[in-house]
C-alpha cells in the first residue's frame, strides 16, 4: 500500500491481490493490481504514523472488504421477503419460562476462538465471511502468526473467493481436499498461533458427504468447531440443520444475518436445547466491523427488542 500510494497518490485503491503465478514468482510472492478512483469519491485519509497508521490501514483494508461481493446464490437462509413467521420458541422453554426460569438463564455465550477453530454450518450461512472477520479481528488486529485452510473444493470460485480476501489481509490460504491432506497441514502449520478452517456448506441431502470430514474434525482433540447458523432461518428448519450437523460435534454456535430478522426465538431455543454456548453474532457484510461477541445481555436485549410477548415471561422469572 505504502509503494502504491507513492507511486499513485493517496488515493491509490488495491483493487485484486493474488498468490504469483510460480514463473513470476520470482518477482515477489503476490501479485498485486492497483487503481485510482476520482478525487471527490476518495476517502483515504492521509498518511499517519505509530497507531493512528495502523488504525488507517486497517480502516483501508476494511474498505477493500466490502467492494468484494460474497456470492449468496446457494443460500437457502438469505434476506426474509415478506412478513416474518410467527415466533416460536420450544415448548420445553416456554414452559420453563412460565414456571419462572429467567430467560437469560436459558442459554449461555463463550465469546472467543481457541488456536485451532473449523467452521462449518450449511450453504451460505455465513461461514466464509465470518471465518475472515475471526482472521482480521483475532489473527491481524492482535498480531497472530495466522494460516487460513479451506476445505470447501465444492463451490466454483469458493476457495478463490477466500483465498483472495486472506491475501489483502496478508494471511496466507491454502486449500484442503481432503481430511488426509488436512491432517498434515494441521500439522504443518501447528507453529501458527492461530489455524482457521472453512468448510463446504452441506445441505439436507449432502450430509452423508460430509461425514468424513465431521468425523475428523470431530476427533481433533485441539479443534474448535463452531456451528454457523442463520438468525433469519425458520424455527423449524434450524432445529432441523442443528440436529444434522451434530455429527461435527460443534462446541459453539455463531449466529449470522442477525440483522435481518427481529424474531430471535428460534436462536435461543436452539442454543438452550443443544446446551451449546453462543460465541459470536454477525450483524452484516461488513468485514470486520459486523462480528460481535456473543454476551447474554445483549442477546436478551435482542429478544425482548423482537419479541414483546416474552417481556411478562421475563419479568415473571425475574420476580421469582
Ligand atoms: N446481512 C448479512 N449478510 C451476511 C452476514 N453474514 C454473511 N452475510 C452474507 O451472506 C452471504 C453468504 O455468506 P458466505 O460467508 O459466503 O456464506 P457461506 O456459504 O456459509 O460461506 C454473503 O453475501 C455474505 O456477505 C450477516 O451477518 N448479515
Ligand atoms: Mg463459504
């Protein structure tokens, strides 16, 4: 960035950053294009020293973020249309509620990653985006030696797609095909401070294809899998998904399009009935600013925001 904007100014913007091709390699490990945009839509700000540089160019790398566009084709869990579905929280916690168990007693959160941490969850859940916010907040922001690994060979582009946003936030990424080649790159890269690992969305049907993977992942003694889940999903298909990503035997959940809901039942519900802390909220596309830690109060706030039946509920278990 530095070079660029000597070379083009302070308006200099990083327009696609990729691994060199192995006979231009010699010429630097990326290979890197850079553009200007007119003067009155540039909001670079001018060059700063220590801190205040360090914030910049992270708000610079932030920006590249979100010019790049995450495909959402293969989403099942995108934007509601239409009126939200009526709410609906299991009957087990409703009758809890009604017997006086207060609701923020009905689930608990573990914000924070561990070193070695897999993603996985279904199709366009937000599990790539998600995994580069982690990189940026947890692996850039605190200076951690970081390695991202992508088994998600599936999707045209998907690795392409990661592999370019770990590369603007200088984090190397290498693709995984198979748990085997997994297992030595655990290996490989057991010095790095931090390991992210995307997944393949599996949807329905595709679960018996994923049990190889699940079942190693699931018998890494140091590995984190956290379930990545649509807030906006209808209760029942939630339940549904939680229950056939068990296999994966996830310790945490992260819900995701938070902001595109008001009704957060089904994400209570789901975390109370799996006992499973809730570890972080997505709130966006913005990339890192949309990733929030998981606290109870404001998941309560979430709910009672949403959902104003449950009000007396809480304030009945409150009193008792
Ligand atoms: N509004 C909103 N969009 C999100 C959120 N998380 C992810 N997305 C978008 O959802 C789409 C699918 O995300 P992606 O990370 O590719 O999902 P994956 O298939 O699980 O890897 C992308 O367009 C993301 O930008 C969120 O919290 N809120
Ligand atoms: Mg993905």
């Amino acid at each position: 960035m530095e070079l660029a904007r000597k070379e083009l100014g302070g308006e200099a913007l990083l327009i696609n950053a990729r691994p060199s091709a192995p006979e231009t390699r010699y010429l630097g490990a990326y290979e890197v294009v850079f553009g200007l945009v007119p003067a009155e839509q540039a909001t670079v700000p001018p060059p700063a020293t220590g801190e205040e540089a360090f914030r910049a160019e992270l708000s610079e790398l932030r920006r590249q973020m979100d010019r790049l566009t995450l495909t959402r084709a293969d989403s099942p869990a995108g934007p509601q249309s239409g009126p939200a579905p009526p709410d609906e929280l299991h009957p087990s916690l409703t009758e809890k509620l009604a017997q006086g168990t207060r609701l923020d007693q009905l689930f608990r959160t573990a914000p924070g990653i561990g070193r070695q941490v897999a993603l996985v969850g279904p199709p366009g859940s937000g599990k790539t985006s998600t995994l580069v916010k982690l990189a940026a907040r947890y692996g850039v922001a605190r200076r951690r030696t970081t390695q991202i690994l992508t088994a998600d060979v599936n999707r045209i582009a998907a690795a392409d797609q990661l592999r370019t946003l770990a590369a603007i936030l200088g984090i190397p990424c290498e693709v995984t095909d198979t748990p085997l080649v997994l297992s030595h790159q655990l290996e490989l890269f057991r010095s790095k401070e931090l390991v992210l690992i995307d997944t393949p969305g599996f949807g329905f049907r595709e679960m018996e294809d994923a049990s190889e993977l699940a079942v190693f992942l699931a018998t890494q003694p140091e590995m984190e899998t956290h379930l990545v889940l649509s807030a906006s999903m209808k209760p029942s298909d939630m339940g549904r998904v939680v229950d056939s990503y068990a296999i994966f035997r996830p310790s945490k959940l992260i819900f995701t399009h938070v902001d595109e809901t008001a009704r957060y039942g089904a994400l209570i519900s789901e975390a109370s009935r799996q006992d499973l802390p809730i570890s972080f909220l997505c709130t966006g596309q913005r990339i890192p600013d949309d990733l929030e830690e998981a606290t109870v109060h404001r998941l309560t706030d979430l709910v009672l925001g949403g959902d104003f039946e449950l009000r007396p509920m809480l304030r009945k278990g409150a009193a008792a």
